[in-house]
C-alpha cells in the first residue's frame, strides 16, 4: 500500500465539499470588484442626463451595456430642465 507520506500528500490534495480553496475565493472577490467599478461608472451618464431632465434610470440601464455611447449621448443630449439659457 501507500507510505504515510503519500497518503498525506494525498490528503492534502484532496479539497474538502463545500469549502472553496484560495484561487476560487480571490476570483470570485475580483469579480465583485469589477461589478461595483462597472456599475459606479454607469452612474457618470446617468447623473449628466438626469440633470438634463432626462431618464436617469435608462441611461444608467444604457451606461451598463454601452458605457461609451451612453457617455457621448448624455452630455450631447438636449437639456430640458428648463434651466438652459438659449
């Protein structure tokens, strides 16, 4: 049969259910990371186009998948607040 040494070295290789090791925890915390960084940048257009008098809710929804765009869009967009002097 095997030596105490390898049954050991075994064991440690074996991980445990429903506990994740140190790769997969750190994953998934990066992950987390990306997601709150994404979704505070999509609320950049959707500030300027709700000062605006426009949708805050569908340029933050837009700024999600289309960053970019949403971005160019909102500070190009007509203010309707009423407050713009023509």
């Amino acid at each position: 049969g095997p030596s105490a040494a390898e049954r050991l070295e075994n064991k440690d290789n074996q991980q445990r259910p429903g506990r994740r090791g140190k790769k997969e925890t750190m994953d998934v915390l990066w992950w987390i990371l990306i997601a709150a960084v994404w979704i505070a940048i999509a609320f950049w257009p959707a500030r300027v186009a709700g000062r605006k008098g426009h949708s805050f809710f569908g340029y933050f929804v837009f700024s999600l998948f289309f960053f970019p765009a949403a971005l160019i869009v909102a500070y190009l967009v007509e203010d309707r607040s009423g407050l713009a002097v023509a």
